[in-house]
C-alpha cells in the first residue's frame, strides 16, 4: 500500500509517487550518498535501532541505520554507507554479521562518523572527540595582515615525557588527525609514481571523507595546526586526479570533492592568519563546481569568498554574496539564505553604507526565523543566533560605533554557546576591542584577561593576532591602570612562558 506521507519530512506524496519519498527529498539524496545524513533526535528512538544499540553491536546499528525508514521504502545500499566508513562493501557484510566489534579506535571514529549521540554508546569518546562529535562547527570572522606571537603554542605544556612544547603540539595534531588515518584515505597520498592510474567512486568517497575529518580535526586542534598538512594533501590528489582515468560519472563526482578540499584548505589558510594564500585555493574551487555542475559546492566557494574579501575589497565581497544568492534562488535554504545575507551586511558596513547594512541585516534575520532544515549543508551548524550577534557586533565597529558593537558581543559572552567555542572566544575579543575603542579599560583589561586559560586550547591565528593586538593598545603608558597593567602583564608571560 502506497504511503500517503514521506516518511523524511512528512511531506504528502502524490498518487503516482512509488518512490517512498517526496521530490524534495529525492533532490537531496545527491549529497546523501557522499556522507552521512544529519539525522533528527528522533532516529535513534526507532525500535530496531535502540535494540541494536542495547545489544553493543555496533555492526547490528549500522545494519539498523541503514533500514531505518528514514531513509525511504528501500534500505541504503551496503556499497554506500561502507564508502562512507572507508572500508569494501564485502568487509561491511562482515562487519554487519560477525561478531561484535572490539577495537575502539574503530569503534570511536565509526560512531563519530554516524554521529550516534554519546549517550546511546556503551564506550566513552574522548573528551575532545565527545566535543567534535556532537559539536562540529566552522568559525567565520576575518583575520588582519600579521601574525602575532603564538601564543596558543606557548600556553600548551611540554610533553610528560619531556619532549616539550614542540612535541605536545605535533602529538596533538596527530591524534586529532588519527581520524583521518583510520579512513584509509591517505592511501590516496601514496608517491606520485604509485598513484592510481584509474579513478572509480568507491575512491572519491574516501576523499570526500577524508574532507570530513580535516574538519573534525580542526575543530579539535584548530587550524595552525592542520594548514601545512592540508595543503599537502591538498596538491597531491589534485596531482593524482590530473595524472588518472575516470567516467564520466566519477569526474563529475571528483570535481565536486576536489572542490570541497580546495574550500576546506582555504578556511584553514584564512583561520590560520594566511589570508593571501586562500584565494587561488577559491578560484579552483569555484571553477571545479563549474566542472562538475554543482551549484552547491560553488555558493560555498562564493560564501568564503566574501569572507576573505569583506575588509580589503568589499566591493569583490559583495559581488561574491550577490552571486551566491542569485546561484541559490530555488534551492537554498533558510540557513544558507541568513549566511549570504550576513556576508552582505558586514561588507555594506566596511562600506560605511548604513541603511545597506541595516537591510541586509532585516534579511538575515527573516530567514533565520524560518529555521533549520534537513537539507541543510553541514557547514551552516555554526549559523545560530550567537552568529548573528557577531556579525552585527564587527559591523557596528567597522561602522565606528564600538557602543553598539560591545552590546551585541556582551549578548554573547552573557549567553555562552557550548557549541562554538573558538567563535564565543573570538567575539570575547572583540567585546574587549570594543570596550578598549569606548574608553572602557578597565572591562577590556578584565575580558581579555579572563581569555589567556582558554586560548591555549584554541589554535587560531586569526584569534591569537586580534589578542595581540588588543594587548599593544591596552598597553600604552596614557591607557595604564592596575587592570591594563595586570593583562598585558599575564598575556606577556603567557606568550614568553
């Protein structure tokens, strides 16, 4: 008996329908096949799921997440979601139907992967990987011209072996990047002369996951530590795409998740205080999406765009939004909507065009309230309420009215998000600046004072730049009190430690 609703969104069928799913959703399906989709709350009451779960048989939840009706009247194919896991579809039979699985790195990276809510499991994630985990999420404010002293790498303490602070940093970028290992997509980086000469989808899954984990690694390490590997990564499977053979279908594939890593790259670039370096890695991007006809992964290029460009050329940066608006009309969602209105807004602001910023804002805003969706790109997580503060707070400064700004950022450090902790930390710098530019010293000494314990577990140099910064103009002999003094004080032992 046909279904009168689709069981993903609700939505009624029409008669004709034997799909099981709505045209909407069928639409979606493109980006479901390349990674996992994000789930409601709900997913995980399904009986058989919850049975699965009790059993500690992470095979069995793997076997029940592909059944869930969630998915449509037909199960995912076992060739889809073993891509998704980096494995053969013969090895996810295997795992499906053999033993329960023990190995908990496995067990770790698979659960984070599904993004099985850590209250479900059996094991316990680590502490960071419990944060990504539930938590993924992208920072998107602009970093000035000059690094400054790192001081997130001189707050983290030497290695217990005694290996000191060099050793602490490059452990933690390898644990966070074990993820990535346990893909198996860095067999994809093997020397030039034993690359593949023949690209099938089952391989540009696995780079599309190895996308993934570069995300979850840099919500776990930041992007200091991740840029240089990215860019490696980055030349030497574009490098093995330009040298290899492939269909049609697969080229198109490739192109788009070619494209995503050139946007990832260039985040972290952008986040690690390389600005100059971000653009060429955009404009493949945006011509690869043009190869593979893939609007989607181009607006997010235009949407970086904009974001590298909204201080020093805001014209290119309102083109940028401008474009990615017109290239969504039909298909974007609210959230994508909000984000491209925001980008808007901070550039009319650089331009000192008020009543531009003002409306851009009044738009952002009217598609924020229409929610959340499930067609959502997984980038758009950080676009919340705390993001809409934030850019209204560095609008209102670019603007020259550093009172309005700290109000906005005040609303976030009085509202923290558990979820975006580098973004609350970064408009925790700004609030100082803010406060700093209004005369308020004494509560810009004591905010970014209260930041030192924190921004070592933040590598950032965006955030560590503003940081400096601030402490050179709270240092000024005309700008002294116990409080200013008292900072940069804590900051200078801090940097020199």
């Amino acid at each position: 008996m046909t279904h009168a609703n689709c069981p993903r969104c609700g939505g009624r069928l029409a008669r004709d329908n034997d799909s099981g799913r709505c045209a909407p959703c069928q639409a979606a399906e493109r980006d479901r096949l390349s990674a996992p989709p994000v789930v409601p709350a709900s997913f995980w009451e399904h009986e058989p799921v919850r049975r699965a779960l009790a059993e500690r048989h992470l095979g069995r939840v793997i076997r029940a997440y592909r059944c869930h009706p969630y998915h449509g009247r037909a199960a995912l194919p076992q060739t889809v979601v073993a891509g998704w896991l980096g494995i053969t579809q013969a090895q996810l039979s295997r795992v499906e139907n053999g033993p329960p699985l023990v190995h908990l790195d496995r067990l770790t990276h698979w659960a984070q992967l599904l993004r099985v809510p850590p209250c479900f499991l059996w094991f316990s994630l680590p502490a960071r990987l419990t944060e990504v985990a539930e938590h993924d999420a992208v920072p998107v404010k602009e970093a000035g011209p000059t690094a400054p002293p790192a001081l997130t790498d001189a707050c983290i303490a030497g290695s217990t072996q005694g290996g000191g602070t060099t050793d602490r940093r490059q452990f933690h970028a390898l644990a966070a990047l074990a993820g990535i290992a346990a893909t198996g997509s860095l067999d994809l980086l093997a020397a030039p002369h034993n690359a593949a000469r023949s690209i099938g989808m089952e391989q540009v899954r696995a780079v599309d996951s190895l996308v993934n984990e570069f995300r979850r690694a840099d919500a776990a390490v930041g992007a200091n530590r991740l840029c240089d590997t990215a860019i490696r990564v980055h030349a030497q499977l574009s490098a093995a795409a330009a040298k290899a053979t492939y269909s049609r279908d697969v080229g198109e594939a490739l192109q788009a998740t070619l494209a995503d890593l050139a946007i990832e790259t260039a985040w972290l670039t952008i986040d690690a205080n390389r600005r100059p370096e971000a653009r060429a890695y955009l404009n493949e991007a945006i011509t690869r999406a043009r190869f593979a006809d893939d609007p989607r992964m181009e607006v997010r290029a235009f949407a970086h765009l904009a974001l590298l460009t909204w201080r020093d050329r805001p014209g290119e940066a309102l083109h940028a939004a401008e474009a990615a608006l017109r290239s969504s009309a039909g298909w974007g969602t609210p959230r994508l909507a909000t984000l491209l209105h925001l980008r808007a807004a901070s550039t009319y602001a650089t331009l000192n065009d008020m009543s531009g910023f003002h409306r851009a804002m009044s738009r952002a805003r009217r598609e924020f309230e229409r929610g959340v969706s499930e067609d959502d790109m997984p980038f758009l997580h950080f676009v919340t309420e705390q993001e809409l503060k934030g850019i209204e707070g560095l609008s209102y400064l670019a603007l020259g009215r550093p009172e309005r700004a700290a109000n906005a950022f005040r609303a976030i450090t009085e509202n923290p998000s558990p979820v975006l902790r580098r973004n609350q930390i970064y408009y925790s710098v700004q609030l100082a600046d803010a406060a700093s530019r209004q005369g308020n010293l004494d509560e810009a000494a004591y905010t970014a004072m209260n930041l030192l314990p924190d921004i070592g577990r933040v590598s950032s140099g965006r955030v560590s730049l503003h940081l400096a910064q601030l402490r050179s103009s709270l240092g000024q002999p005309q700008r002294a009190t116990a409080a200013t003094r008292q900072f940069v004080e804590a900051y200078d032992q801090a940097v020199h430690a």
